[in-house]
C-alpha cells in the first residue's frame, strides 16, 4: 500500500508538470524491498520523470535497468526509444523499441474494448517511427508516418463522440465536445507528439493547431506546459481555449 500511494503521489506530481518532485516519490520507493513487477514500475516511472527535466542519460539508466528485468507491459520500451529519439543516439533501436511497446501493449487495450485509446496508441507509435524516420533521413516515410498519426487521432476523436457527430471535422468535435477526463491525457499527449513531428517538418502552422488542441485537454497540467513552450518556440501565436481550424 505504501508504494502504491508513492506511485500515485509521484505520478499526479509530474502530469501537474512538477517532475523533480514526482522523482522524489520514485526514488524513496525504490529504496525499498520491492518485487521485481513493482520496481520495474518505478523505475520507469523515475525515468520519464528524469525525461521530463532533460536529464536523458540518467533517464536510459533507470530505463535500462527496467529493460533488464524485463516489462511485458511495453511501458519501458517506449520510454527509452523516447530517451533514444530524444538524444539521437539510435534511431533504427528507437523504432524497434516503439513497435515492440506496441505490440505488448496490443492485448491490454484490445481486451479492454476500448477504441480510442487503441486508436490513439497507434497514433503514437506513428510518432515516434515518424521521428525516428526523420532522424534516418527518410524524410517522405516520416510524412506518411505523421500522415497515419493524424488519420488514427481523428479516428479516435470520432470514436469518442455520439453517432450523430461522426460528421463533423475534427476541429469542430474538439470545440464542441471536448475528451472526456479519463481520455483528456492520452489526447493531449498524442497531439502534442504530432506538433512536434510537424515541427521538426518545419510545417510551423499544423504543428501550432496541435500544440492547441493539447493546450486545451491538458487543463493545468505537463502537456498545458509544454504544448506553450513548444508554441512560444515556433513564434505561434499564443495557446488559446479554442479548437484547432483545420488538421490534415
């Protein structure tokens, strides 16, 4: 019970975008005698908080250490082909690594019937091929790659709406109908992984409509923060409570 309120102490701590604090919770329970499947659970939580203050070579040790033990769960794998993407060190072992925490993570959301976070989980893996891609010099498989990122974010949009708004576009269901909360994080999460793809593209305005829309399912919290930073970086405009106008 004690690593149990550790985890969820130190993981509300970085999603309200305070990391070093949520490090802080990681680290105290990883000092105890914990079973293998809890401390690989930290660990990985301790490594995206440390991905989250920039500290990258730390982060791939903890994730590293994660990856030895072994995570069935793909929660490891993706965060260090992140770390891996984040530091250009290896980009082919990126990518593995990005389809390996996919298809580990297949049976759990396809068992839990949920579509749109299926959908949004493959939006993400497409992000991070994309970036990988990009960091190879592929640069017409990362468009394609970032292409079928937005199909799948639409589709999950689309997913998460009644029937009779399946028409609309997906600026107008953001605006009209915004993601629920148990959803509001992974949205946010996956549009703002798609601006910074379209950013690094060098295609400035589509990203700014995504950082947007993160903007606005993250109420006050770490991807709020860094869908402003990122906006602030390409000279957009600043974030505002309204949906993106045209994603494509």
């Amino acid at each position: 019970m004690v690593a149990f309120a550790l985890r969820r102490k130190g993981l509300d701590a970085v999603l309200a975008g305070r990391p070093i604090e949520g490090e802080g919770f990681f680290r105290t329970a990883l000092e105890e005698a914990l079973p293998e499947g809890e401390r690989v659970r930290f660990l990985v939580c301790l490594g995206d908080a440390l991905i989250d203050q920039a500290l990258y070579d730390e982060a791939e040790q903890q994730l590293a250490q994660a990856l030895a033990l072994g995570d069935a769960t793909g929660s490891a794998q993706g965060s260090m082909a992140d770390v891996l993407l984040l530091k250009r060190s290896d980009a082919e072992r990126a990518i593995y690594l990005a389809e390996q925490c996919f298809a580990l993570g297949d049976g759990r959301t396809t068992r839990s019937g949920h579509e749109t976070l299926e959908n949004l989980r493959g939006a993400r893996l497409w992000t991070r091929k994309a970036q990988g891609l990009l960091q190879l010099e592929r640069r017409d498989e990362a468009e394609e790659a970032v292409r079928n990122a937005v199909a799948l974010t639409v589709e999950a949009h689309a997913c998460d709406r009644e029937a009779d708004e399946i028409g609309m576009d997906l600026a107008e269901m953001v605006a009209t109908s915004p993601p629920r909360r148990l959803e509001s994080l992974a949205f946010a999460s996956t549009h703002w992984r798609i601006g910074a793809v379209l950013a690094e593209l060098g295609e400035a305005d589509r990203a700014a409509e995504h950082f947007r829309i993160a903007w606005n399912a993250d109420r006050g919290g770490k991807y709020r923060m860094l869908a402003e930073q990122a906006l602030n970086r390409i000279g957009a405009p600043a974030a505002r409570a309204e949906a993106a106008r045209d994603l494509r």
